[in-house]
C-alpha cells in the first residue's frame, strides 16, 4: 500500500491562476441548489475540492510526475468539465 500525500489545494490553484476559476464553480453549483445551509455550502466546497484533489493525484500517478503547467492544464479541464453541468449566468473572463 503505498503513502498518501494531501496536496494543497489552495497553494496550487493560486500558482496555476485557476483560484478564481474554482471558486466560479463552487458558486455556480451552490446556485444550482435551493438557497443551501452554510454547512451545505461549506460540504459542497469541500466535496469539490477532494475530487480535484484526487483528480490531480491521478494524473499525476499516470504521468509519473507534474510540472506547474500539467497541474494548470489538469485543473482548467476538470473546472470545464464541471460546469459543462451549469448554465452560463454571465460571461467569464
């Protein structure tokens, strides 16, 4: 069995520019939801950021090793396949 190591999330989509991408996603799926409890919210934001994190970690083990932009290319695609599930409320930047 071998180690698990926790990324930091936060560190990562900080580096690769894709925070604010993230948090459009976490904002577009509590919209999607009848007006959530804060611990809905909260559960929500942090179920996504374990599927990205685990994402990036399979990636990673598939590739054998990540640079910074792998990481970026990695999170941008699992970002847009995760909206694909939202409508478009107003044009991203």
């Amino acid at each position: 069995m071998g180690r698990t190591v926790r990324l930091d999330l936060t560190a990562i989509l900080e580096a690769t520019g894709e925070l604010k991408h993230f948090l459009d996603l976490g904002s577009a799926c509590l919209q999607a939801e009848e007006p959530p409890s804060q611990e809905a919210s909260e559960a929500l934001i942090f179920g996504l950021a374990d599927e990205l994190e685990d994402h990036l970690q399979a990636m990673r083990a598939a590739q054998g090793s990540a640079t910074i932009d792998d990481l970026r290319v990695w999170t941008r695609a699992w970002i847009e396949k995760r909206r694909e599930a939202f409508p478009e409320e107003a044009p991203r930047e």
